[in-house]
C-alpha cells in the first residue's frame, strides 16, 4: 500500500512541477489500479507531519526534500530541494482524491 501511494504522490508532485505529463499520470495511476493497489488515502495527511517525515528520507539530505519524480512512465530522476510550499499543495491535492 504504501508504495502505491507514494507512487501516486511522487507522480502527483512531477505532474503539478511540470515534469510529468496529465496522460502519463493518468495512466501511471491506472497502471496501479489495474495491479489492484490502492490509489485513494484511507486517512488525511497532516502537512506539517508528512514534511518531517520527507526531510528525514533516505533520499533527503540536511533537511532539502529530495524526491524521486517522473518525467514519464519508466523514466525517473531525483529532484533536489523541493519547495516545501509544492509539497504543502500537493498534500492538500492528495488529501481531496
């Protein structure tokens, strides 16, 4: 599940940057429904706890976001010290579908 719905919001955030295509995420979210994974959150997400946790990520570094994004479906790249107002906005997207 989780990684599902991280899929999801990873491709959510490359979309809403500019990086990833509509159709792509669409099709990136059927592509999980079609694998039976889930795509809906069965809970909100607190902004200000999911921050904490993005900044103390693996991936993260000194306390930059750093995410794994999408250009499109099979090909991804790390995007460094991401805007944490982005992230806010993306939360509060993902918190509504």
């Amino acid at each position: 599940m989780d990684v599902a719905l991280g899929m999801k919001f990873s491709g959510l955030i490359a979309m809403n940057m500019g990086f990833l295509g509509r159709q792509d995420y669409t099709d990136q979210i059927e592509l999980l429904k079609s694998a039976e994974l889930p795509v809906k959150l069965p809970f909100k997400i607190d902004g200000d706890f999911a921050l904490k946790l993005l900044s103390r990520d693996k991936i993260s570094h000194s306390g930059e976001i750093n995410l794994v994004l999408l250009k499109n479906i099979g090909n991804f790249f790390v995007q460094k010290n991401i805007d944490s107002k982005i992230i806010r906005n993306t939360i509060s997207s993902f918190n509504r579908n």
